[in-house]
C-alpha cells in the first residue's frame, strides 16, 4: 500500500541561504556521499540526529524542512 512520501527541502533551503553544499559538510563533519542522499530524499531511515544538525544550522524547524506528499 502506498502512504505517500516525503521529501526533504535541503537543495531548496541551502539556495535560499546562499549556502553551499560543501559548506554545510565541513561545518557540521558530514561526509558528503551521506549528505548527498539526504539531498536526492535517497534515505528509507532518517537520522533524528541529523536532523537536528541540519535544523540547528540553517535555523529552521523539522516542518521547514520535511515535506509529506499523499499518494
């Protein structure tokens, strides 16, 4: 059954912020492959603690960047 999907905004909010992907990784020691994957929504288990790296650091909420689309 599908339940729809969900999609993270990160290419969306990094342009908005002038921020650039290389950036991002150096400051918060991300290993780009795995950032890349969150950018491309190519994750079936989102990481709570990344998640809030990235909430913390771009200044946004988790509504902000998570995005939920119904089938």
């Amino acid at each position: 059954m599908n339940y729809g999907s969900l999609h993270l905004c990160i290419d969306e909010i990094l342009h908005q912020k002038g921020i650039s992907k290389n950036q991002i990784c150096k400051d918060l020691d991300i290993p780009r492959t795995n950032f890349n994957r969150y950018c491309r929504d190519a994750v079936t288990r989102l990481d709570t603690g990344m998640l809030c790296k990235l909430c913390f650091y771009l200044e946004i909420e988790p509504g902000d960047l998570i995005v939920y689309t119904r089938p």
